[in-house]
C-alpha cells in the first residue's frame, strides 16, 4: 500500500478514522496482544514473521483492541499489525483514457468479481506472458482466496511470489516440467513418461513410463509406510490380458505377472539385461486363485540374456536347474547340484559333516579316508582301507517279520540270533543253525553233520541212515540205530538215579489232572494259559494247568494265593476310564487274548494334539508305601508303544514304557520297575511295580499311547493307535494270574490242594523220606515274604513239619524229615524253574540238594517225633496265616526212604 505521511489509504483529513502499524517482538510464549492505537473490526491485517494470518482461522480480533492468535507466537517471532479503513475503486477508472492503477501494498475486494469492462475476463499483464481468466476473478472473504474459473493460459510458467527459482514450466508442446533451485527437478514428456532428474527419455528394454536418473549417492527410490497396523509399504505390479486401463482379461498360465531387471551401460546404451527376477503364472488361474511362479536369472559372461539359475513353484518347491550349484564357503568350497542324470554334494576343504544340533555330528566324510555315521554325536560306524569297522552294537533289522532280528552285541562280545533267526550255509541253504523259541537246530538237507577239530571227527549224524556217531580220538564209541544204541567198548556212570519207584508221584506238567488223592478247592473262577497260549477260564473248584504262551511247555498246576483287581470295566474301557487326548472303542480288527474277535479287544487312538495321549482310571484307593502291580495286555496297531504309570499325574516321564515291535521296555524317571510276556498273535502283557511313598496325591493309574516304544509326547491323528485288553491293579510286587471285573472290583480266591487222611499215610514214612520238588515261582526276591511250596505236618500244628519254600531272608526254606530248617545264602533265590530234593532220617542226616547241588546237611539230633497226616500243596497247615505259594509246580515226588546223596544229585540235575 502507498503511504502518505504515515497513513493507509487517505490523508486524516479525509476520514475520521484513523490507519495505525503496530509491531511486536515477544521474548516468551505468547498468544494475546493489545493494539494500543484501536482498530475496526474487520479492518486489521496481522502477520508473523512476513506470512499474513487469515481472520477468524489464525486469530481473532473482535473488540477494537485486543488481538488472539490461534497458535502462539514464540521468542523471535515479529507480529505486526496493520488498522486500516474501507475506499472506494468505483471511480478510479473513469475518467479517459483508461490507464494503470498501481497499488503499493495490497488491494481488498469484499465478495465482488473484478472483470475486463471490454471482453469480461482479467487479464493480468507480465514480462513473460498473460494470465487470463474467461470468465471471473473471485475472492473468498472467509479463507482469503481467490477463485479463477475457466482455462489459465500461461505462455512460459508459473512462479513462486517469494522466490524466482521454483516454478512450474512448459518448455515444450504436450510437456510441462517442475523446477526448484532453478534447475528442473521432473518432467513429464510428450509421451506421458514421468521423467525425474533428466529431460530425455533412456531406453532400457523400452522406453519405461518412469524413470529417474541420478548423479550422486541418492540415487534410490524410497517407500515409507506411517500407520499404527503390521502392514507395510509395498510395490505392486500387475498383469491383465485386457487391452483397456481397468480391463480384467483374465490371464493364463505361463503369463507374465512383472519383471524387475537390472541394467548397466555397456559402452553403447543401457539395453542389455544383467539379470532378472521374474514373477510368472503357474497353473491355471480363476476367480480369487492366481497360481505363481517365482524365475531368479542372471547373465552369463559373454551372453546378452539372462538364464534361469533357481525357481520357486506354486507348490513351494524351490528348484534349481540342472547342473545349477548351491555353494557355500569364500572358494566355492561346498557344492550342492545335479548334472542331470545324478546328484552330488562335493567339499573341495576340509571335513564334510552332516549335524543334526548346533554341536551334534550324523555324518563325518574325512578326504582320501573314512565316511563315519553317528548316533547321539557318538561314533557308530566308519569305512577304513580294508572294508567297514562298527563301534558298537549292529542291529540287522527283518523288515518283513517281527522278532527276526540279528544283532551283534559288542558289550557281550556276541552275534545274537533272535528266535527262527537262521544262520544259513550252502548254495541252497544245506546247513542252518537256529533257535526256534523252544529248542535248537543244526538243520542239514545235504551231506552229512560233522563236528570235527582239524583232524578228528568228534560226532557225525548220517543224514542217509539216520545214525548219530560220537567218536573219541575219531574212533566210533556210540552210534545210534533203528532198534536202539550200539556202544563200542564199556559203559562206565557218574551220576546216580534212585533205584526204588516214589510212593506219591505228582507230575502235573505231564498229565495236566489232579491224583484222585488230592482234595482241590479254590472259591472262584481263575483263568490260566493254555497250550496254544490263549486265555482260558476255570470256573471254581477246577484245577489250573498253565503253559508258557509263547512255546506252549506245560508249567504244570497253578498255584496262587487270594488276590483282588482293584480296577472296575476291566475290559470296557469306553465305562469308568477317563480319555486325556485320546479315543477308544471296541474293534474287531484283532482277536483278543482269549481269541474272541467280537470287538472285545478296544483300540486306543491317540487324538491331533501335540502332547500325551492316555487313559485314566481315577478315585481308587491304593495305600501309602505300598507295592502296586498293574498290568494289560497291548498290541502294535499303527503306533507301536504303551506306557503304565502308577499313582502320578503324568505319563511324560514316569511310568514304564513298552516297544510293542520288539518286546523291550524302559524304566521312566521314577520307582516303576517292570517286565513283558509274549503271547501270541502279537499280544504282549505289559507289567509294572511300583512302592507308593510314604505320602502322594494321586490315586490313579495311566495308560498311554506311543508313537513307538519311547515317543510319548507328539500329535496323533484321530486313526492311529494300539489295541489294548484286560487291565489289573493288584496289591503285590508282582502280577497274578488275570481277573476280569465290570462295574465293581473282582477277586480271584487262593488254590487249595492237598491230600489228607489214608490217602496221605498210605505212601508216607514218619521216621524217614525224601520229597523232591520242581517248581517255578511268580513272587519275586522281595525280602521278607514267605511261602511253602509244600509242607508235610500234623493237621493241627506245623511242629517238625517237613517243607521247601521260601525264607524270609530270600533263601530257599528247606527243612527235610525230622530237622529244623536249612538254608544257604550261596543259593540264590529266583523266579526261574528250580529242583529241589530234602531227605531226613532217625539218624541226624538232614540234606537238601537244590539243582544238582547239596546246598545244606543237618548232622544234628532228629528234632522230636513226626505224627504227619497231610500234606498241604502251596500251602502250610490250617489255621496259620500267610506262607501261599504263587506260581506253578511242574512236578511233586516222595520217596519214603532217605534216598543217598548222590542219587538226589541226580534226580534234581538240571
């Protein structure tokens, strides 16, 4: 605005009113000034720092004096305040001829179009050209804009007010370009292209629609994402088959979706590619399914093409192409690749080492040496100049039958051939050496058998004649012949057998019936195995014959004492069990152990999650230090281990754990301790003891699913599982003979035998007599329990009885006619099949003789009279507690003379 002498607009003598400037420097934080000269309401201009505010939005002034600003002004902030007051234009153009008005300052319209008088447009004259308005120049009292409506015609370009060196320009038809710093900082071309920092378009594979060029070190390109979410920036590319923007021609497979290439000048143009990642279609697409390929290539030296060197699939495989290497090391030193007809991983330095862990070797391939395999990062195997050395164990596995294994055990410095394993010599297999589970074989289908040192035959069976030769210093001293034996030279025993017949000879193994002397009771049903290893039922008062169920050997008459099976739905595991991560239901994919095949066997499926799969049986009420035995039979289905876990929460670490492929078991991280049975048809009873502390909290028992006989912890699929049948819970340390319960607690009652009366004093000889036993007990070492496996003595009391059993110190209890007990601690005690023999006399020669051995004399006075008159069978007289035998006798003699030492050597050898 002109200024006359001080003033805005006219002079004080033309207006009442007068125009004030006031400026303000504040040294604080400040948002309310005071105009000391007063201003009209409207009429007051305010800038900051030489940028004018906008009324009402940056400040209000609404009183005549004072002034808010909407944000504050700070230390070295200048406001200044300009008052002016209103004139008129109305005639400043009237008079003729028409000229120029020249404003010093600023010009206020209020909501009125100013306008060319002669063709209705403004026209606002410059040295480089004309703005022009069609139709009219508005301006906006209320954010002080003006307004331009129709076309702009600009001949050079637009400049900033306050600086000449950023503009808007069009230096050439069908372009414009913008310039800051006076230089041009982008353009876009006359074939649309957006060019930044260059003015001519550079042709790279084609003439790009952008390109930016650069001088210097900023030469990127930059997306910055600023949003409060997970997403990112992203560059997105995209492919249509339509030939119209926004077009979407579905495209097809082997289509390509977008390309990245990267270029470099090669002395003549930027036109040749160095390399490429190329996105392609790989399949065939359809609505929201846009099958993709991703193709990484590169240039070869000397081509001017790229190459595919690795791809990714729609599948998500990541290939590589023929005779393309995955290297690694700063020479190149790994390789991984296929030449196209094999593959190879080579190392040109150093060891190859496959790991497992961080620090665990599988593989070690040593240069110009051995190959070593590892387990557990310790050394198993390793070629060597002269063929393959093992360092441990070497387990040669029989893919197609279960338990037909062979194993070199290098602890036991032994080759182990399990059962019907053969050792095979012969082209045709003439010569095999095996064990069948029961017996062995040297089994030749050609020639004869010769057992020989390098010059001497010691034995020749004749495979023509038959005829088993036995030599000494290869001349024939016994042959064997249709009608019996031919011996060479004399017969000269060492061992005697006795030479009178046993009054009383019980050999339950070999008839499986009871004497009709014998008087037999038993208060409920019992089960029992039979010769073909299934499970059988005696119902009550009916002796029990059992068998080993894998071989089928008569064990003679099962004796056992009262027990109870503490678990209800014994084989209904769907009532009264508690499913943790698992399924069960009856099938009949398999007989059960007692050979119904009507889905009494149940399958345990282990469900999807990621964690123990088992079996519950809760709320019992088992007693504190206390021994448990439970026990069931299982079988591999598609998963091949069970545990048992007594009185705990979990069966992730404690418990036993069985391998149901191969019949082993190990200990988990507590007291469990525990043993299998095979039965056949795959069927294994899978057993475990343990003590219950002096205090616990869970009173239940577990049964789990493994995927094998050690992975308890993994996620299963609703399918796979094991078969499993007849669960028990016993008071005992150890398991009895299966009772089968519902929805109560059955209890199987003690076997009573024995033979009283004339029956008894018929064979029996009260001043001397041998008893000779062969038995097989089920109750293991466990420290004070006793038992008698027979005992001989008055109805009324055991005074001088004479019995064999079991001593509370782990010794057999042997106490032959008219002696007191006698008992050796070089014996020892065990659950194997045990002969034993005592005889006794007037005469003070007690004996007992335990498998071929006198393990104990008496020399001492007969211990009083004998006034016997029954002879109880497992059992002690009536009336006494504990003392029951559990287990089977296979045989029960008496003799009713004191038989000679040797002869009892003889009758209980081995």
């Amino acid at each position: 605005m002109a200024d006359r002498s001080g003033y805005i607009g006219r002079a004080p003598s033309d207006s009442s009113i007068i125009v004030a400037r006031q400026t303000n420097q504040p040294t604080s934080t400040t948002s309310t000034f005071v105009f000391n000269s007063g201003y009209d309401v409207g009429y007051l201009d305010i800038y900051v720092n030489g940028s004018k505010l906008i009324n009402a939005l940056d400040y209000t002034a609404t009183d005549t004096r004072n002034v808010t600003l909407t944000t504050a002004a700070v230390n070295g902030d200048v406001i200044e305040f300009v008052a002016y007051k209103a004139f008129n234009l109305a005639n400043v153009l009237s008079s003729a001829p028409p000229g120029n008005f020249t404003v010093d300052g600023s010009i206020t319209a209020t909501s009125a179009a100013v306008s060319d008088l002669t063709s209705g447009r403004v026209v606002i004259a410059g040295t480089s050209g004309e703005l022009e308005d069609d139709s009219r120049l508005l301006y906006n009292t209320s954010n002080g804009l003006f307004s331009i409506a129709g076309t702009v015609d600009i001949n050079d370009s637009i400049r900033h007010r306050n600086n000449a060196d950023t503009r808007i320009r069009f230096p050439a038809a069908d372009t414009f370009a913008v310039e800051t710093d006076g230089s041009e900082a982008l353009r876009v071309d006359s074939s649309q292209r957006l060019l930044v920092n260059k003015t001519t378009s550079t042709a790279s594979n084609g003439h790009s629609i952008l390109q930016v060029a650069s001088t210097s070190n900023d030469r990127a390109i930059a997306i910055h994402n600023f949003e409060n979410d997970a997403n990112g920036p992203f560059i997105s590319l995209g492919k249509s088959r339509g030939t119209s923007v926004n077009s979407y021609t579905i495209v097809q497979d082997n289509d390509e979706l977008g390309n990245i290439d990267f270029f470099g000048a090669d002395g003549t143009d930027f036109s040749t590619i160095g390399a490429r990642i190329q996105a392609e279609v790989d399949g065939t697409p359809g609505t929201n399914d846009l099958p993709g390929r991703l193709i990484f290539a590169t240039t070869a030296d000397e081509a001017n093409s790229p190459t595919e060197r690795l791809r990714i699939t729609s599948d998500g495989k990541v290939r590589v192409p023929d005779n393309g290497k995955f290297t690694a090391g700063a020479g190149d030193d790994l390789k991984i690749f296929h030449d196209g007809t094999d593959s190879f991983v080579t190392n040109d330095t150093g060891q190859l080492i496959l790991r497992v862990a961080s620090v665990e070797s599988a593989l070690v391939a040593v240069p110009n040496g051995a190959v070593e395999l590892y387990h557990n990062n310790v050394k198993k195997f390793e070629t060597t100049s002269y063929g393959a050395k093992f360092s441990d164990n070497v387990l040669f596995n029989n893919p197609d039958t279960t338990g037909r294994n062979l194993t070199w055990e290098a602890d036991n410095d032994a080759l182990h051939w399990e059962d019907n394993t053969k050792a095979t010599f012969g082209g045709g297999n003439d010569l095999q050496i095996f064990h069948d589970g029961s017996n062995n074989y040297i089994l030749g289908s050609s020639g004869n058998i010769i057992l020989k040192n390098s010059s001497s035959n010691y034995l020749l069976a004749d495979t023509t004649t038959g005829a088993v030769e036995l030599n000494y210093n290869d001349s024939k001293k016994f042959e064997t012949t249709t009608t019996g034996i031919s011996v060479t030279g004399s017969i000269q025993a060492s061992q005697e057998y006795p030479s009178i017949r046993p009054t009383l000879d019980l050999n339950f193994a070999a008839t499986k019936s009871l004497d009709r002397r014998i008087t037999f009771t038993r208060g409920s049903f019992g089960t029992y195995t039979d010769e073909n290893g299934v499970l059988r039922t005696a119902s009550n008062n009916v002796a029990r014959f059992d068998h080993d169920p894998t071989t089928g050997e008569s064990l003679g008459l099962l004796i056992e004492e009262v027990q109870d099976n503490l678990f209800t739905y014994s084989e209904e595991f769907n009532t009264g069990w508690s499913n943790i991560r698992s399924s069960d239901s009856g099938t009949t994919a398999t007989a059960d152990p007692e050979g119904n095949t009507t889905g009494a066997a149940y399958k345990l499926v282990a469900n999807t999650d990621n964690n123990t799969h088992r079996l519950d049986k809760t709320g019992l009420s088992m007693s504190t230090s206390t021994s448990y035995t439970m026990s069931i039979w299982a079988k591999a289905a598609e998963y091949t281990g069970v545990s048992l876990t007594i009185a705990d929460s979990s069966n992730s670490s404690h418990g036993i754990y069985f391998d149901l492929s191969n019949g082993t078991f190990t200990n988990g991280g507590n007291a469990h301790s525990g043993s299998m049975i095979a039965y056949p048809n795959g069927w294994y009873r899978c057993i475990a003891t343990y003590t219950t502390p002096g205090s616990f909290s869970y009173q239940q028992c577990l049964i789990g699913v493994l995927q094998n006989g050690t992975t308890k912890s993994y996620a299963g699929n609703n399918s796979s599982g094991i078969y499993i049948w007849g669960a028990q819970l016993e008071q005992g340390s150890f398991a009895s003979s299966y009772i089968p319960t519902s929805g109560s607690t059955g209890t199987r009652w003690s076997d009573k035998a024995k033979i009283i009366g004339t029956n008894f004093t018929d064979f029996y000889n009260q001043t001397e007599g041998t008893f000779s036993v062969t038995a097989k007990p089920n109750e293991p070492n466990n420290g004070s329990n006793y038992y008698f496996i027979f005992e001989a003595a008055n109805y009324s009391n055991y005074g001088n009885a004479v019995s064999i059993g079991k001593d509370s110190g782990n010794t057999y209890r042997l106490r032959p006619m008219k002696h007191s007990n006698l008992s050796d601690s070089s014996v020892a005690y065990t659950t194997n099949s045990v002969n034993i023999a005592i005889a006794g006399s007037g005469s003070g020669d007690g004996v007992a003789v335990v498998n071929g051995t006198v393990s104990a004399t008496s020399t001492g006075a007969p211990s009083g009279t004998q006034d016997h008159n029954v002879l109880q069978i497992g059992n002690r007289y009536p009336g006494s507690s504990g003392g029951h035998y559990s287990g089977t006798i296979q045989s029960l003699k008496y003799y009713n003379k004191r038989l000679p030492n040797a002869q009892l050597q003889g009758l209980t050898q081995q």
